[in-house]
C-alpha cells in the first residue's frame, strides 16, 4: 500500500502570496496530496515567504531551523516565494535538509518539480531568470477564502523603486489574458463567490496580451459578471492611474467604493530618488480625480518613512499630504534596506530610532484624520459584508464596500455566514472601525 502524501504550508506576505498558496495548494491536491494541519502530521513542509522588510530571510532560516528541530526525520522542506527566489540555491547551503526552492516565477513547473522530489533529489530548484513571460494559471484552484475570490490579473514587477525588492523576487510584469480573467471571475461566480479580487504588484499596469481590454475596461467587464456584488483590486501603482478606472467605478455599481494608491512619500524630492516615476502633484491630480467621482470612493495607502537622505522637510510635506488627502487608511513602513536594491548602495544615516519616532508622528496624525473621518458614518446604513464572528463580544465583523470595518451586533441567534450581506446602521465610531446593529 503506498503511503498516504501529506503535506503542510504556511504562508507570509502579500494577498497575492495568499492567493498563490491557494494555486499550490490545489496542485499539490491534484498531484494526490492532502492538506493537513500541522506540520507534524505532515510529509512535505512548505513555507512561502516574504521578502519585502526587516531581514525577513534571516527570519524564514530561523523557522525553518525550529521545524527541523521539532521534526526529525523523514520530512521534507520546500521554500516557496519571494526568499526562495531572492536566496535561491543559498538555501541549500544555509538549511541543507530543504530539498525544493521555488520562486512565484516557476509555480507553473511545480507538477514536474513534485515528481523529481518523490523521485527522492534533495536538490530542486525553480528560479526564475527575468525572462519569463508566462503567468501561472491553473484550474486546480483551492480557494481558502470563504468570502472572497482571488485573481492574479497581472503578475511581477518593471517598475524598480529604489528600495523595493520585488522586481528581484516575481519577474517580469506580465499579464493575463482578459477573457481567461473573465472565464475565471464567471466559474468563481458559480461557486458561489459574490466578491472578486484582481490582484497585481501593480494591478492597474494590467496591458491585455490579447489586445481586447483596457484595465478600466476589464475591471467594469468583472463587475457584470451575474452573481457577483463586489470587485475590489490591489494595489494601484499612481504613475499608472488613469482618469477611466473612477469612471468605471462611477459606471458600474459592483466596484467598491476604494482605491488603494501607495504613494510612499509627500516630497517630489524623495520620490524622485525613490524612482516613482510621478511627482507629489501627478499624484494629487489622481487624488482629485478619485473625489471628484459620483461614488464616495474611499482613499488608502502605504507611507515609507526614513528613506535615505529623508529630512525634516521632506516628513513635513507627507505629513500636508495626509492632511490634504484625509486617507481612510494609511499602511506605514520604516525604511529597509533590501538586497540587490540600488537604495541599498545610498548613505542610510536615519537612525532606527528616528525612523521609528518618524513612523509615529505620521500614524498618530493619520489617526487623528481617521477619528474625523470614520465619525462621519455615524447614524448611516451601510451594507456590510460578513467575514467572521467575534462569539466572545456578540459580534459579527464584516466590511463596508469602502473596505472599512464594521462590527455589529445581530439579532438572530445564529450569526450570519461569511460571504452573506447585512444592512448594518452604525452606532458608535473609532479611528479603524465602525460598529453598529443590523437592522
Ligand atoms: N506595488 C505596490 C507596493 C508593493 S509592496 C506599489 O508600488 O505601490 C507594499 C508596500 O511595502 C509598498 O507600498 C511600500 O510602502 C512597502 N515597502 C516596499 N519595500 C519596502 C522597503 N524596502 N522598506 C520599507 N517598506 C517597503
Ligand atoms: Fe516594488 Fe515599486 Fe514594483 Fe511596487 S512598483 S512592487 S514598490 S518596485
Ligand atoms: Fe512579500 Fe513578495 Fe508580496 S516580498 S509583499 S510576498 S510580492
């Protein structure tokens, strides 16, 4: 009797990490394995990581350590993801027990990889070189999500910020064919899914292979596909932001009420040397073409504070940006160098202290404008989309369409499932959330 192949993955990083996994996950089920729990009861361990901050592959050599510790023999490691590409066969020398490590680049080859690895080689390598121009479709998808549906629209990275190691980790930019989206967001549909998400390292540099569909295009085309009720994407990258994508979420009700648009820093000095390729007032222009819009479109983003040669001057002027913007959301970063990167090879004198008083000052600030924000919700209804339950405080939590949180109370006894929609009247307000009762 053959033995039974099992395996465990864990995973780090950004949605599309989240979505890759759920790619791996069903061709691994297709090659005849079953997905178990922990890494104890697990043959095959995968771990796929991440690679965007703060020496992360020193922290996946760790974990990698401590498995090997607690599980003897007879398990196999793989390294998936961004450090696997980024460390490639250093992997082998550093945790000499992995015996697979493979980029997002070569998932495609994952099938054939599997096979060499029962085959029993210790020494299995998909690396990807820049050149490749495929993405990774399967149809094997093993969707995690309860409530949300996943789809890569675009994969990799051209743009080289100066700081950013993913155009070293995902390849080349690269996108799909908008009617293999489009067959994807309708079988999605018909399991069920009413929310769709395209994903991109930059989603909206999506160019169609097929010549058939604009970005703005495709994203109301996914909006009209019957069952669905939302269809947000990630992440927008400003230089890339056109003026038709607000009109199609003006035009098409399915679109969410959000953009996300990473704008790393208030000074057109610093995103200069950043290499963002738009300046402080491109991406203002973009901003008011968002508020300018029919629909209430909710504006987030991402903030690095500490980057090399960042003065008080340059803080100040994010600092006006938030305030001018009034962001519903602000992700913010300290600085890190990354390897490969030019921005490694400029004179990184911030301290890690004053990048993380920096980092404070723009998040107590941005708090405040959310406090503002967020109160002006109080006493509407809003329809809320349910995505898990908090039992030990009654509530449900769920998510408005302008992708704000939303804890409620439900009079039901039996709390709704996730996927399903409440109108939700909102009673109190905070700086990250909403809470209220469903009416
Ligand atoms: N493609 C997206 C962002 C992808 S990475 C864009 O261009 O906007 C997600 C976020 O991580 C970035 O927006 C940036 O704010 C942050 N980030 C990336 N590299 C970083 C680094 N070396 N140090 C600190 N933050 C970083
Ligand atoms: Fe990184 Fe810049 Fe590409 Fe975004 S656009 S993934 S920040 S290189
Ligand atoms: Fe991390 Fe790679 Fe995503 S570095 S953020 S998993 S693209």
């Amino acid at each position: 009797m053959a033995t039974e192949k099992t395996f465990y993955l864990e995973t780090f990083g950004c949605q599309m990490n989240a979505h890759d996994s759920e790619k791996v996950i069903g061709t691994l089920e297709h090659e005849g394995y079953r997905q178990v729990e922990s890494e104890e009861d697990a043959g095959l361990i995968l771990y796929n990581t991440c690679s965007i901050r703060d020496k992360a592959e020193q922290k996946v050599f760790h974990r990698l350590d401590e498995y090997k510790r607690q599980h003897r023999e007879g398990k196999r490691f793989a390294v998936l993801g961004c450090v696997a590409q980024q460390e490639g066969e250093k992997i082998f020398e550093r945790a000499p027990y992995v015996s697979l490590v493979s980029g997002s680049a070569s998932y495609r080859k994952l099938p054939e990889m599997l096979v060499r690895l029962e085959a029993g080689e210790t020494r299995i390598t998909g690396l990807d070189d820049r050149q490749t121009d495929e993405t990774f479709e399967t149809e094997f998808t093993a969707r995690q999500n309860p409530y949300r549906g996943y789809i890569t629209i675009i994969e990799g990275c051209d743009k080289f910020c100066a700081y950013c190691v993913v155009p070293f980790t995902r390849g080349k930019e690269r996108s799909r064919g908008s009617d293999s989206v489009l067959a994807e967001a309708r079988r999605i549909a018909d399991q069920g899914y009413t929310e769709i998400q395209l994903l991109g390292q930059n989603v909206n540099s999506y160019r169609d292979p097929e010549g058939k569909r604009s970005f703005a295009e495709l994203l109301a085309a996914v909006g009209e596909v019957a069952g669905i009720r939302r269809v947000r994407f990630t992440t927008s990258h400003p230089r890339d932001f056109t003026r038709d994508i607000v009109e199609a979420i003006d035009a098409v009700p399915t679109l969410c009420d959000h953009v996300h648009l990473p704008v790393q820093s208030g000074s057109s000095r610093i995103l200069k040397a950043m290499n963002r390729e738009y300046t402080r007032e491109d991406y203002l222009e973009r901003i008011s073409w968002i508020k300018a819009a029919r629909r209430p479109i909710s504006i987030s983003t991402d903030i690095i504070v500490g980057f090399p040669g960042e003065t008080e001057e340059d803080l100040i002027q994010t600092m006006d940006l938030l305030a001018e913007v009034e962001y519903d959301c602000v992700f913010g970063f300290k600085y890190s160098g990354r390897p490969n990167t030019p921005a490694l090879t400029m004179i990184d004198s911030i301290s890690e202290a004053e990048k993380a008083r920096r980092l404070q000052v723009v998040l107590d600030r941005q708090r405040e404008i959310q406090r503002v924000n967020y109160a002006k919700h109080l006493g509407q209804i809003m329809e809320v989309m349910v995505e898990g339950a908090n039992p030990a405080r009654g509530q449900v939590i769920g998510r408005s369409s302008q992708n704000k949180p939303v804890n409620f109370t439900c009079a039901q006894a039996i709390a709704p499932a996730p996927g399903s929609y409440v109108q939700v009247k909102i009673t109190a307000t905070h700086p990250n959330s909403l809470a209220g009762e469903a009416v």
